[in-house]
C-alpha cells in the first residue's frame, strides 16, 4: 500500500518583488518590521538580484541571471537590504522553510528576529541555505520578512523561496456590502486554504453580498 505526501505550496515565489535600498536603513528599528516604499526603503524590484545575466559558477541554469541590480562591492559589510510582507493565513506553520541563495552573505529576518546567517566566498547555488522559522515568532497572518545582503566584489546574486503546507482556515465573518432595512450578522462562515471571492447568500430578508478576504 503506498503513502500520500503533501506537496509543499510556494508562498514566496522566487522572482518575486522586493523593496530595496543601498543606504544602511539598520539605524531605523522598524527597517525589518514593517513594508513601504519611502525614505527607507525608495526603490523596489524583482529578485533576482545581482550584476550578471545568464549562468554563472554551479549555477548552469541561470537561476540568479539578473532581473534587478545589485552592483558589486567588497568585503566591507552589507550594502543591500531587502524587505517584504508574508501573508501565512491558512498556513501550518509548523511546514514552514526557507531557501536561499546569495553570492556572498546574508543575514535574514522575521517579524524583527535573526532567524539565520551565514557568510562564503566562491559562487552561489539555488538553493545554498535553507531553515525554517521554528527559532522566532510567527504569525497566523501577515509578516515581515527582511534580508541583510553582502558581496565581496566581483559578481553578485540574491533570491529566495518560501513554501508550507496550507492548514484550515479558521471561521471568518464576510464583509457585508449590500443590505436592506434588515441587518444581518454573518458568522461562523469559513472558507478553504484559499480564501473565496465575493458571493451571495440568501436568507429570508432577501439577497446580501458577502466579500470574504483574499490572500495576496
């Protein structure tokens, strides 16, 4: 008799849009728990970032060719940050991981805790690093993901995954958007791991759209 496994679902696409700065944002303390673009953080793009286009190194599928710019610097410290909300709804936390490749250091964060590091020379691979967030606090909802990143001269890589099995939904009430003279509470409505598009429900005062909230 054979097994059933869950496969994993992606909740953080590598390629994905991160925003961004050059500038050291450390000295503000809300840099890795919070999103926007601003004085802060001005610029955003897609991962990957790095200086080249097409394979490199070990990376013979061209994982890390270049969609946004990460000039080469030395060995002298962070020179990039990025950041940018999870939404974990509906997600069993416990599943839970990372993967990450930098060429050539990185220090990543949740929620404004460490939740790994790690520093080498030579090239990067997808994936070089992985964890999972069983060391910080996590939150059933949105979250703060930010990463600390360092070259030491000469080419230049970043991007990243995140996957975790989708959980049950807790009960949510929807949003009522239409009603008549009759107010209607709508409790104890649930959806699946994904959360449902507007419908109707009909009681006996006639028809009400409900919006339930949708994951991002």
């Amino acid at each position: 008799m054979g097994f059933a496994y869950a496969v994993p679902t992606t909740l953080l696409t590598p390629g994905t849009v991160w925003e961004y700065t050059f500038a050291n944002p450390t000295g503000d303390p809300t840099w890795n728990t919070s999103t926007g673009i601003g004085i802060l953080f001005p610029s955003s793009g897609n991962a990957p970032f790095g200086n080249q286009i097409g394979p490199f190194g070990p990376d013979v599928s061209g994982h890390f060719s270049r969609v946004t710019v990460w000039p080469a610097d030395g060995s002298d410290g962070d020179d990039l940050w990025v950041r940018r909300s999870l939404d974990l709804s509906c997600v069993d936390l416990s599943t839970v991981r990372w993967d990450l490749g930098v060429d050539n250091g990185f220090k990543l964060y949740l929620n404004g805790a460490l939740v790994a590091a790690a520093n080498a020379e030579g090239y990067t691979f997808r994936w070089e690093y992985s964890g999972d967030f069983s060391a910080v606090p996590v939150n059933q909802g949105i979250n703060y993901i930010a990463v600390a990143l360092e070259d030491h001269g000469g080419l230049t890589a970043f991007d990243m995954q995140v996957t975790g099995d989708l959980g049950v939904c807790d009960p949510v009430g929807g949003t009522l958007l239409s009603i008549d003279n009759t107010a209607l509470l709508l409790a104890g409505l649930s959806s699946n791991a994904l959360w449902m598009i507007p419908t109707f429900a009909v009681t006996g005062t006639g028809f009400y759209l409900i919006k339930f909230r949708t994951r991002e």
